[in-house]
C-alpha cells in the first residue's frame, strides 16, 4: 500500500501521517511507530508550581504518545493556570495529579482539536494516590501535588517524579527505571551512573573512579604486638560509599620489613568501619617474616549498598627494632575501587 513520505511537493498529508513520521525524531517505546512520551532533559519548561492555592505551569514543549497515532509535538508559548487546587480535607491527605492534555477528535471524538493543561483532585485517603483520568486518552502527567490534610496543617507541595523524559533516538535518558524493550547499544542514566544494554543486562558503564590513599611518612615508633592504626598524619585513612553493585575491590601495598630476629612478623592491612565492620586479619593484609616484602594485597569485598565505610590502615609488628633499618612499613597506598552494578 503506498504511503505518502515526508516531504515531497503537491502531496497531501494527514495529521496522522504527519504524526507517524515525526516518530522518528523521538525515541521509540520499544514498538512500531511507537513513542515514548516526555519533555527534554534539562528543559524548565511545563514546570509545575503553586503560587498560594493557584496552580502555574511554565512555558515549555513535550512530546505525547499515542498507540497507532504516532506523536503530537506540543508547544505553549506562555504560562499557563489549570485553576486552584480543592481545599484540605479535614483529617485525611490527597494526592493530586496536573498534566497535558491532547483532544483530537478524530481520535477520541470529541469534537475538539486543541492541547491543554488540566489539574484534577485526588481522593482524600489513609493511603493516598494519584488520580488516573478518565475518559482522558491522549496525555502525559506533568505533575503530583500532595495536599496535607487540615489536621496536619493543610500545606501543598509539587512533585515533578511522575513526569518523563523522552529524547530523540539513540540519545541518553534520564529515568528511573530501565526503558522497555532495549536495543543492543542503548544506554540510559539511573541517577547513579551510565548504563548499557548489552543484549542480556544492563551494565554500568565506568561510572567510578579508584578513591587512593598514599602513605605520607612512617610512625616515629611502632607499638608491637597488635594490629594498630597508622596516625591520619602518617596515613589518611579512606572513607566512601558503597555502590549499588555492593562490590568494591580494596587493596594496600607497600614495603613490610621486620629484621629483628628470624621469626619476627610485619604486618600492613586495613580494618573497616562505619557501615560495615571488618577486622585486620590475614584476609586483607599483607606480611613478611623475618625478611622483607614488597606487594599488594587486592580483595573483592561485597558490602551494603549505600553504606558508608571508612577503610583505616593498619601494621602489626612482633617485635620492633631501629625504624626503617630493622623495623619498616612505608611506602603504602591504600586504594578502594566501586564495582559498577550489573542490573
């Protein structure tokens, strides 16, 4: 069946022609002639705000999707009042919704042909949600107003989380949550880091960079016989976050000597704390005997994520004689390394 393309002179074209062609400047929902609806990333435009009980919309432009109707580009050139929002009730909160909305007749008979936006009220409830609307078939939410109830002082606040973005294809989304539907190739952005679809999963592409602790001097003595922190003047301790992944690589390096005697032990290594707890053991440092060593010891560690840890360094020595001739523990860099998620 032959089709008219966009744009060639004396043909005529259909608003739904013309709609199912500008798909193609909008990224896909993952079907054909699909869309994803939104407004641009970084745009302050249809921004919701309340002025008194009076709600505001900014200037702005987004993009609303249908299913088979391809994609209507809105544009309000001015600001824009939906009206007031309903009065508190008395003991229970309300969450209301404002969004934009497209009438076209020739799709929900209406009779009209024209964008607005429009406020509608939640239910006041215990448990309170968003309103869906009805009859409504054509738009996108811009907003949620939380409405307190009288009795918890009655006070509005907006939210802007319910609106989406939408990009033109191949560009980066920031969102929430994983689009639908990927292609191999595409990449979008948590709010945490950059992430890929590689056909299977989506993989966090290098998001984080290895936080580093040099060792800036040695103790002007050493206490032997127990794990014991290096002063923050000698060596800074590291402290970070856990990432999403809940998997970071930690390590420490350096020079162990411990010459006092033919069995006398050297120990460097790390004990963690704050969100997480972990001794200095023979599981995360690194050791000579009687002689000298120059290495690193690197563990993969899986922790909470979110928490924040402080990863301190440590030495322990059996037995101490003149420092950096007999006894030695310099040289060190301690080094935290977030492993990216896999989702």
């Amino acid at each position: 069946m032959p089709v008219d393309p966009w744009a060639i002179d004396t043909l005529t074209f259909s608003g739904l022609e013309a709609r199912n062609a500008d798909a193609m400047l909008v990224m896909s929902d993952g079907t054909a002639l699909g869309s994803r609806s939104g407004v641009r990333p970084g745009d302050p435009g249809l921004t919701v705000t309340l002025a008194g009980t009076t709600i505001n919309c900014s200037a702005g432009v987004a993009a609303v999707a249908y299913a088979g109707q391809g994609i209507y580009r809105v544009a309000f050139p001015s600001s824009v009042s939906p009206g007031t929002y309903t009065a508190a009730h008395a003991t229970l909160n309300r969450i209301d919704l404002v969004y934009l909305r497209v009438w076209d007749t020739s799709v929900d008979a209406s009779g009209l042909n024209k964008a607005d936006i429009v406020y509608l009220a939640g239910t006041p409830s215990g448990s309170p949600v968003a309103p869906t609307p009805a009859g409504t078939q054509i738009y996108v939410p811009l907003a949620t107003i939380t409405v307190l109830s009288v009795s918890n002082g009655g006070t509005a606040s907006v939210s802007t989380a319910v609106r989406p973005n939408t990009v033109s294809p191949g560009g980066i989304l920031p969102a929430a949550t994983a689009p639908s539907n990927p292609y191999v190739g595409q990449y979008y952005d948590d709010g945490t880091g950059l992430l890929r679809w590689n056909g299977t999963t989506w993989r966090q592409i290098n998001p984080y960079a290895p936080v580093t602790s040099p060792q800036t001097s040695q103790p002007a003595s050493f206490t032997a016989g127990s794990f014991t922190d290096f002063a923050g003047a000698n060596w800074t301790p590291i402290t970070f976050t856990v990432p999403p992944s809940g998997r970071v690589w930690v390590s420490i390096g350096g020079a162990v000597q411990n010459t006092q005697s033919g069995s006398a032990t050297g120990w460097i290594a790390w004990r963690a704390s704050g969100g997480v707890t972990e001794a200095a053991s023979e599981l995360n440092g690194l050791s000579t005997w009687g002689s000298r060593n120059y290495g690193t010891r690197r563990v993969l560690r899986s922790w909470t994520p979110g928490a924040s840890v402080t990863i301190t360094p440590q030495y322990n020595f059996s037995a101490v004689g003149a420092i950096g001739a007999v006894t030695r523990a310099s040289d060190g860099l301690l080094a935290v390394e977030p492993v990216a998620a896999t989702t």
